[in-house]
C-alpha cells in the first residue's frame, strides 16, 4: 500500500533527489502537465497534492519503460468538503498515455485508507494498475465545484528515492 507522505524530502530548483514516498505539491503555475512537475521514475511512489475549484486546472507529468507497472490512486482527505462532495462536483482526473489516450478517473468508490505519517484517513475514489507503454504520461486536475477541494494522486509503488524535475 502506497505511504502518501515522506519522511524526508529534498527538493530544490531544477532535479532533486529525495527519499521514498516523497510529496510532491502543485501550485498555480503548475496549470498544465507540460508546466507541471515531471517525475522521472513513475514505479516510484509519490503523492502529489493539488487544490482546485471550478476554472482550475492542474498537471504533472511522470516517465515509464516498457514493461513498467502503472499504478495511480485517486484520493481525497475525509473532511469537508470533499468526502461530502458527490461525484460529479469532486475534481475530474484525467490521464493520458503518451500515444495520447485519454482516460477519466472516474469514482468508483470511497474506501478508507489511514494514513499513518499525517495520521489522517483519505478515501480512494478510483485505482488504476495495468502495464504501462514507454514514455510519459500526463496527469490533468481539473476543478469542479465552487469551493477549493484537495485532492490527492498517488503515482507508483517503490518505496525508494526519487527524482522530481521542476
């Protein structure tokens, strides 16, 4: 099970190394995949946080080789508003392959799932593990509801360092 928060993390400007489960946080520059962060290694785990209401979008960016496992969870904090939120108001996730497929996210559930570094329980919405293609994929958060709601995605499943590229 994917640790969403890190022990410790190093980033600085331009490539950083940090350590496994490491957090990665987008802001509002990060508008796009294209100007979002890039997660060199997609098998390694990161939680990239985001808050979006509607007219909001956020992106990042992460790299698989051919034959890597593509794992990417979809989560939000229980707390207001989120978990009160139904579907259709909660933030649209959508990936696309690097031939340029897109998918949807869609909710499918809300499972709990504690977590202990930030001692908080987040629901999973929706999962998605399957063999991956080589290349970058790209990730867009966009917002849904008239109030800012954080979500949170889980990309990969090795707990070892990574390396993030602002």
């Amino acid at each position: 099970m994917l640790a969403l928060l890190g022990v410790m993390c190093l980033v600085a400007a331009g490539a950083a190394p940090a350590m496994a489960h490491q957090p990665v946080v987008l802001d509002d520059r990060d508008t796009t995949p294209t100007a979002g962060p890039l997660l060199v290694d997609g098998t390694v785990s990161f939680a990239v946080y985001a808050t979006v209401m509607r007219g909001q979008q956020r992106g990042f960016r992460f790299r698989l080789a051919m034959g890597d496992r593509l794992a990417m969870q979809y989560l939000v904090v229980d707390e207001p508003p989120a978990n009160a939120l139904r579907p259709g108001a909660l933030p649209r996730v959508t990936l696309i392959d690097p031939q340029g497929r897109r998918s949807v996210l869609a909710v499918k559930e809300r499972t709990e799932f504690f977590e202990p570094y930030s001692k908080k329980t987040f629901l999973y919405l929706s999962r998605v593990e399957q063999t991956g293609g080589a290349g970058t994929y790209q990730v867009i958060v966009r917002g849904r509801s008239p109030e800012p709601v954080p979500v949170t995605i889980a990309v990969g499943y090795r707990e070892v360092p990574g390396t993030v590229i602002d």
